[in-house]
C-alpha cells in the first residue's frame, strides 16, 4: 500500500500563470509530504506504507499541424509542438524555474491556441531530491534504517534520468505522450544536485550566459572584476557569488563557479572545469538542465602553425573530436558547426578589447579548426599519428576541452563558442618554461576575459530570439527551449 499526499485533480488553462501556480501547488504538495514522512521515519515511526509523491506535469494536445503564432514567437525555433500529438512533461522546481517555465507556457499557448492541461504525473520524485538545501536528515539513521529506505521511500532511478530524448534515440511507446522537454523532472533534479556537489554554488545562481575555463589565472581575473562591479554603483549586476557563499569553503570544490548576478538573471557565470574532456562533458551535462543562452569555452592551447605567436588567439569555426567522451551520446559522423552568431560576437569583442581592425586584427587572431584530444601527452606517442591526423584535418590549434563543451552544446541545443589563447608550440619547440608561462599568463589573462565577457554581453544586448537558431533543432524537436 502506498502513503500518498493528497490528491489534485488535473485542470486545464488559457492562463500560463495559473498554469504555473497550479504546477508550484502540486509541487510543492508533494514536496511537503515527502520531507514530513522523512521526518517521521528519522525519528522512528512505522509509516503507513510505501511513501509515495509524484511530479506534477504539464500536457499539451493538438490536432493540427498549423500554428497561430504572433510575428514575435514565429522567429523562435522553440515553443511549438512538432505536429498533431499529445506532448507532456514532468516539472520541477518551479520555484527556480518559474521565468523559464511561463515563457514556454506562453508560447505553447500563443502558438497553438489549445488549453494547457496540468495534474499530478505518475513518476514519483525520489526522496533525496525533496530535501532542503541544507537537509541531510539521512546522515542520523542507523545503518538498519537507512538499509530500509528503499522499502519505504523511492530512490533515485537512473532509468528514468537517461538523455534519450537530446540524443534523439527516444522512442515513445505505443499510447504514450511525446515528449515536451529534453529533459524530465528526475533528470533535471539530479543534475541540480550534481552542480552544488561539482560547483560549491547552488544552481540558483547560475546565469544565462557561462563561461569555461581550464585555469584559475581567469578565475582570479573574474573574482577581481566581479568585486570591482559590486564598487560600481552605475554596474548592470547585482551580486556577485562565490563558493561558500561569502563564507570561504574549506576547500575549493572540483569545478568552482562564480556569478556576476543580474536581476532578471542575464548575467555571466564563470567555472573552472579544470583539464581534461571528462570535466568538460560532466559540467556541460548538468549545466544543460539549465537552458542557458550561451556558453563559451575560453582557454588555453596548443598553436599548430609556425606562423602562431604566444599570445594570438584562436576562434574556433570547426572542431576535431579525438576526446571520446561524447562517441556513445553523439556519433564522430555528426559535424559540430560554428554557429555565425557567436562568431560574430566573438570577432567583435576581440576586435573592441584589443582596439584592432581588419589586417592587424588578423594578425593576432586566427579563425580554424581547433583539435581537442584526451591525450595530453600525445606529442610523445612513436607513430606520429596524431600530428598527421592534425594536419590532415587543417586544425590550427588544440586542446582537451573545447570539441567536448562544443558537441555538447549541440547535443543539448545550447549555443556553443571557442575562443582559445596560443601558450605554446610544441611541434615548433616552444613549450612551456615557467619564465616563459609567468609572463605570458600576466600579458593576456585579462584581456582574453574581458573579451569573453563582452562576447556575451553583445549576445546580450541582441537578443536571444537569434541566439536560438534553428541549426540547433532535430526534425521533430521538443516545444520548450
């Protein structure tokens, strides 16, 4: 027998607001039941059977394949169903997602002219995501206890966490909803756990637009200049966040994340992900439960060209993937294309920060293919087989980082850009000294962040309704952004 809250009949909605506050009502329902029972069972009580809380969803149906979209949504690639169907999702956190949530409403409504139906989804909500975010009532259970928990509580259910849908491979059943998101309830949760667990920061701080980066000379820089704006009081943002939260943490988490925090949430979150593709895939994979506008890997790289000097840059306008990390999720055959928006931004903000135009402009930047590899040594390997592959495919620069956050930006429809730095040549015999690197780090760190940041804030300032582009969508993509 199961322990549930109490029922909510499902309802239908012209209103996306209501719709909202009927979806935070059920949330928030089960929720309260959930973390109770939690309570109940820590301090000893036999509960009256399984405990049991549910997702509330949201459901569109339509029976038509036209749209009556107003001259605004008609230019979006998102917030609209493919064709006749059921479409449904379940939802989470409407609290955090409550700007998000009410525009794809709108759109849903505004397109299809249908009412939104919301009710409580039969995909019960795993109790470790219930708790508050400072709860850790487990941590006081005796060993037998928390061995029951499985009988009383449902647990999380990596089945129902998979990325099907993004990767295209999802196959509703006969009867079954199509999908309205990328992502479901349970896969969005525990992706916003991870990002406290990685990041030290709470996903309610992230921005619509991140930054990556490799080394902690940007982070200093970032830190420096987040400070600088919370001085100015003619500043756009309105706080700035670090790990811990004004409380310097022990230790540094694994990929700390830093915030320049504006009020409608279009600032600039900055992560070091540290070395290496892993980190790359891990931090885009939950960041992307998000749905950011953009992000953009600024880093530093291997040049492969004689003509290179310490210090150019390297706009990345096509990618070589020898990472592996993504070969499952996304197949080698899938071309990562450079999306002319970033571009464009990019090649502006070099050009602004720098004060260069046109030849001497190109003189210190490049546009080409960048290379990433999951071998850091792979200049020491006998063949030779990387370096020819390298010069087969014309790339100019490489790293370990920039193909996994590009692919990944494209599995997950999430506007991608590189902007990488030259710190050494190793095929050319300039590899990195300490002398050598010292200096360079002081030369350029702060001007390669400072163009990263104005890239985002002229992606900004033009609006996302072109940031969205519909390279990113499959044939038949899901409604919400």
């Amino acid at each position: 027998m199961s322990y549930l809250p109490a029922f909510i009949a499902p309802m239908r909605f012209t209103d996306p607001a209501a719709a909202l506050a009927q979806a935070r009502l059920i949330y928030d329902n089960s929720i309260d039941h959930l973390r109770q029972a939690m309570k109940r069972y820590v301090a000893g009580e036999d509960l009256p059977g399984h405990v049991r809380a549910c997702y509330p969803f949201v459901r569109v149906q339509t029976d038509t394949v036209t749209r009556q979209a107003s001259n605004q949504s008609a230019r979006l690639s998102y917030g609209f169903v493919a064709g006749p169907g059921r479409f449904e999702t379940t939802l989470t956190r409407p609290d955090l997602y409550a700007r998000y949530y009410l525009e794809q409403f709108t759109l849903l409504l505004d397109n299809h002219g249908v009412e939104l139906e919301v009710g409580t989804s039969n995909q019960p909500i795993p109790v470790h995501f219930s708790f508050a975010e400072d709860g850790h009532v487990e941590g006081s259970l005796s060993q037998q206890r928390r061995q029951l928990m499985r009988d009383v509580f449902d647990l999380p259910d990596l089945a129902a966490m998979d990325d099907g849908i993004a990767n295209g491979t999802h196959e509703s059943r006969a009867g079954e909803p199509l999908p309205l998101a990328l992502f479901t309830a349970p896969r969005v949760d525990y992706s916003l756990q991870r990002l406290r667990h990685y990041t030290g920061t709470g996903p309610e701080h992230f921005q619509n637009f991140v930054l990556f980066t490799n080394y902690q000379f940007y982070i200093d820089e970032f830190i420096a200049l987040g400070h600088a704006a919370m001085q100015d009081p003619a500043s756009d943002y309105v706080a700035f966040v670090e790990p811990g939260h004004g409380t310097p943490p022990p230790r540094l988490p694994q990929m700390p994340a830093y915030h320049l925090v504006r009020a409608d949430g279009s600032g600039i979150s900055m992560v070091n992900i540290g070395v290496g593709p892993a980190n790359a895939k891990t931090i885009t994979d939950h960041i992307a439960v998000l749905r950011p506008h953009a992000w953009i890997m600024l880093g530093h790289c291997a040049g492969l060209r004689s003509s290179q000097q310490l210090g150019d840059y390297v706009l990345a306008h096509g990618y070589v993937r020898e990472d592996h990390v993504l070969d499952e999720e996304l197949p080698l055959w899938v071309p990562i294309p450079a999306l002319a928006e970033i571009q464009v931004a990019l090649a502006s903000a070099v050009s602004e920060v720098t004060q260069l135009k046109g030849p001497e402009l190109k003189r210190i930047m490049r546009t080409g293919t960048v290379a990433s590899t999951d071998n850091r040594n792979w200049e020491l390997l006998p063949d030779n087989g990387p370096q020819r592959r390298f010069s087969q495919s014309r790339a100019v620069a490489l790293d370990m980082e920039s193909a996994t956050i590009a692919a990944n930006g494209f599995r997950f429809r999430v506007p991608y850009g590189t902007l990488l730095c030259v710190s050494d040549k190793p095929l050319h015999g300039e590899i990195k000294l300490p002398g050598m690197a010292n200096h360079f780090y002081r030369e350029r760190v702060d001007q390669h962040l400072r163009i990263g940041m104005r890239a985002l804030e002229l992606l900004r300032e033009q609006g996302i309704d072109q940031l969205h582009s519909r390279k990113l969508r499959s044939f038949a993509e899901v409604a919400f952004q």
